[in-house]
C-alpha cells in the first residue's frame, strides 16, 4: 500500500504559489484541486505520467476520510472496488485529479486577478451556485392544512412563479391562537423538504422560539442569545463588497440613515456626526488586513470628535456606547472571524434580552443581507419554480413595520429575482396599513389568524377581497378558533378561503 505520492512538478508549482497567496496549506489545496477535477471531468481525467514534483503523504491527503474517498470515486467511476494502486499510488486516480485540478486553480486565480481571497470567494460561489445549495427550486408545495368545510389538503405553493409572482408572506394574529406554531411548522417543511438547501434568518423578538428544542433540531439552527451567557453574532456590520471610498461613503450614510429610524432623537446634526465617525472608522483601518471598523471604533472616534469639539455626550453617544458594550456584534481581536456572508446560514438571533436596540440589531443584519443580495447571481427557475435561498423572517413585526427602513423596503421590493424571501408574524392586518410603503401590495401569501379591531380597508388589501365581502368578515375574523385561518385564496375565482392550520408539533 502506497503511503505518497508525487505531484507533477506543474501543479507543485501552482500549489506552492497558492498557498502563499491564500495562506492554506498545500494539502488543503490539493483537496479542492482534487474536488473540481473530479466534479468537472470525472472518469474523463487526463493521466498524468510526471512524479517530479513535491511529496503528498497518504495520511496528510487522506486522513480519517478514505472510506469516503473510495466511495466517492467508486460512485464516479461506477467501479465498485477500487484498487490500492488505482487509489493511491502515482499511477492513481486520486494523483491524475490533484494535477488535472491544479490547471483549473491556476486558471481561477487568473481570471481573479491574482488575488488569493477573490479566489477564496469563487471557489465559494462555484461550490454553492453549482452543486447542491442550488436546488433549482423545487420541491417546496408545503402542506398547511384543511379546509373547514370539505376538509380538503391546502398547500402553500411558495415558489411557483405561474401561480404568484412573489413568495414574501404575512402571518397575523393574536397571542395564544396557532400563529407561531404555524410560521415555524412552515419553515421547518422547507427546510426539510429542500434538503436544508432553503435558509433562514429568524429574529426572535420576545425569545420564545430559541427554548423550541424540537423546532431548533428538525430545521438544524443555529441559535443566538444576544446579552445571555456573553454571546455575541459573529457579525461585522461593516463588512463591504469593497472598500473604495464611494462605497464607504454611502454605507456609513446608509448607517445613519438606519440609527434615525429607530431613534427619533438622533437629528441632522447627529446623523452627520456618525457618519464622518464612520467613514473615520474605515480610514483607522483601511491598511490593515481587516480593513472594516467595529463599533469600538466609532465610538472612540465619535467620543474624540464631541471632546474637540466641546460637546456634550447626546443619543448618538448613547447609542453607541451601548452598541460597543453590549459586545452584540463581531468586534477586532475577536478569536474567529466574523461569519463572511449570512445567506448561506440559517440562524435564530434572540434579542429578547436586550433592553434597548432590538430593532436596530435587526436592521444592521437585513442590511448585510441586502448588500449581499445585490452581488448574488439571479435565482435560477426550472419548471415555473425558482429557487429560494434565503427567508428573512421578522417576528413581533409591528415593532418594525412602522419604520422606514430601506433596506427592508429593498429585500422586499427586489428579492423575488434573488430568491430571497420576507416572512412576517405580527398581531393585526393593521400593522400593514402603513402611507410611506405598500408591503400588501407585495406580499404574495397572506394568513389570518383570530384578530380583534381589525379594519375592513386592511382585510380588503390584505386579501384582495371586496370592500363588502371585507366588512363580512371582520367580525367573522374576531371570533374565529385557534388554528382556523382566512387567507388569500390562490383561485382567483374565489375572494379568500378557510382552513384549519396544521400545527408544528403535530407534524414534528
């Protein structure tokens, strides 16, 4: 049994450049030189007859991985044994690979511009846009429950684009009538049924989700207590795609923008003030190998500037303070790095704990989210299906929906494209009646739990119903049971429809 192999002395070379561009050892290199030759040209490898180039030991390669090794060569070669001299030697499959890979690195790196993390970046991109996290859409008609009367099954067709041409959905009820049970019965069927390819970002206002052991473990979620044991989200808000100074003068504009809209307090004059604290912030950093601030940062610098100036602590110090001592984000001489793009991740951050700044925590995060969304490719459709990557769900929304954040507004606005996705709970169709945005207008699936004072005008935009079919069935809507539902009929003939929602803990 071979214990090494040789490289050719090619892809010695690409490897030894690689790793001092992108600082990975040579080994972790040729895993993915190996990984996109077999994934780009299978059985099809060139054979590779050169063994002058430097040394990769079978344990250092292998590891405790050779049962997977070999399966996965045996399932591309439809082989179903595979030889010690085929597997590992340098007549192998595994060295014909490594070498065949290095060619398509080198020439990734190439079309990076030669830059080690722009090619961490594309091989990240490659990985996910190509292979399993892009399920082309499908599979994702989620069962909801009956009708009250013919008790027939009632599915949610989140992302059929001939049936809606949005998949963001509202969940509106009183406390204690199913709606949670409801939102999370839902976002654990995609989920699943997505092959946990579908993610989401849920923010848990009051905190009663996090303590769901059940729902936690069947959606796989990672879980955030913001001010609870010293956890902090590996988050760095001021993360960018770049850092030229245009981009940084309108993030750190935009950033004001978002401290306004949850702060009444915070006028022209502070507005102004943390904007040049931010944009300060990034030129503190700008040559280092984290060239973006934490709020550390901007507070000493906003502190530095109200001392220059003689001016008083006010709101925006206030704000910031709290911001940098709470530890609620990624901050320098952290142990890891901050988490490098969110819409990949599915995530539960509680901020129940927080005394102040839930909605602003929430904010900083749905702005990552959307300056992500900007750089991602269109979400591809297949079959009338498109494939939704990420869900943003709010939790307690009428906290948020009176607020005019354009970030929000944006994802709302521009995610179908995306497939990133908005999911609402709040207590009232009401909350939706709001003159600076029309979210009714976009919110494709709409489901009504028991709700009291509710509107005629907001069911009849909620439901697309008539004014007088919405005057019915206002009362009718104050006096249904837990679990029954009135939501949007998707058949357009009729105006809405009935059904019993199906319950998380019956399904899980």
């Amino acid at each position: 049994m071979a214990d090494r192999l040789y490289t050719s002395s090619e892809a010695d070379d690409i490897l030894s450049a690689l790793r001092f561009e992108t600082k990975l050892e040579k080994a972790v290199l040729a895993k993915i030189a190996f990984a996109l030759s077999l994934k780009t040209d299978g059985k099809n490898v060139p054979k590779s007859l050169k063994f002058t180039g430097g040394e990769m030991k079978r344990p250092t390669f292998i590891g405790d991985d050779e049962l997977f090794y070999k399966t996965l060569i045996a399932y591309v070669y439809e082989q179903p044994y595979i030889s010690e001299e085929d597997f590992y030697s340098n007549k192998s499959i595994i060295k014909n690979h490594i070498d065949n890979g290095c060619r398509y690195l080198s020439q990734m790196f190439i079309e990076c511009g030669r830059d080690g993390n722009k090619l961490l970046s594309k091989l990240t991109d490659h990985v996910e846009f190509s292979g399993r996290k892009e399920m082309k859409g499908k599979g994702l008609d989620i069962f909801i429950g009956k009708t009250l009367l013919e008790k027939t099954d009632v599915f949610m067709e989140l992302n059929n684009t001939q049936i809606h041409a949005n998949s963001h959905m509202a969940i509106m009820g009183k406390p204690g009538v199913g709606k949670t049970q409801f939102l999370l019965k839902i976002l654990t069927d995609i989920r699943v049924q997505s092959n946990f390819q579908t993610n989401f970002i849920y923010f848990d206002y009051k905190g009663d989700v996090v303590d769901n052991e059940t729902f936690l473990k069947a959606s796989r979620v990672q879980s955030f207590q913001l001010l609870q044991g010293g956890v902090s989200l590996p988050v760095n808000p001021f993360v960018l795609p770049g850092y030229d100074e245009q981009s940084i003068n309108v993030s750190a504009r935009e950033k004001a923008e978002s401290f306004a809209s949850i702060n009444a307090k915070l006028g022209v004059v502070q507005k102004g003030a943390l904007t040049e604290a931010i944009r300060a912030a990034y030129a503190m950093r700008q040559d280092s190998e984290m060239p973006y601030p934490d709020f550390q940062d901007v507070l000493e610098i906003a502190l530095a500037m109200y001392e220059e100036d003689g001016k008083k602590d006010d709101s925006l110090i206030e704000v910031l303070r709290d911001l940098a001592d709470f530890d609620l984000f990624w901050k320098h001489g952290s142990e890891n790095p901050p988490i490098d793009r969110l819409t990949n991740r599915t995530l539960l951050i509680d901020v129940h704990a927080m005394p102040v700044l839930k909605e602003l925590v929430a904010y900083l995060v749905i702005e990552r989210i959307y300056k992500e969304m900007t750089s991602l490719p269109d979400s591809p459709v297949e079959d009338g299906r498109r494939t939704i990557r990420t869900i943003l769900v709010i939790d307690e929304a009428h906290n948020y929906l009176g607020q005019k954040n354009m970030f929000l507004q944006r994802i709302i606005r521009e995610g179908r494209s995306k497939g990133i996705v908005v999911f609402f709970a709040s207590q009232s169709p009401n909350d939706y009646q709001q003159k600076f945005f029309n979210f009714q207008e976009l919110l494709e699936f709409t489901y009504i739990f028991q709700c009291d004072g509710v509107s005629a005008k907001s069911v009849q935009d909620m439901l697309g119903c008539s004014n007088k079919t919405a005057k019915e069935l206002q009362a009718e809507i104050a006096r249904l049971e837990p679990w029954q539902v009135v939501a949007r009929s998707s058949v357009k003939t009729e105006e809405f429809a009935k059904f019993t929602a199906e319950a998380f803990y019956k399904n899980y």
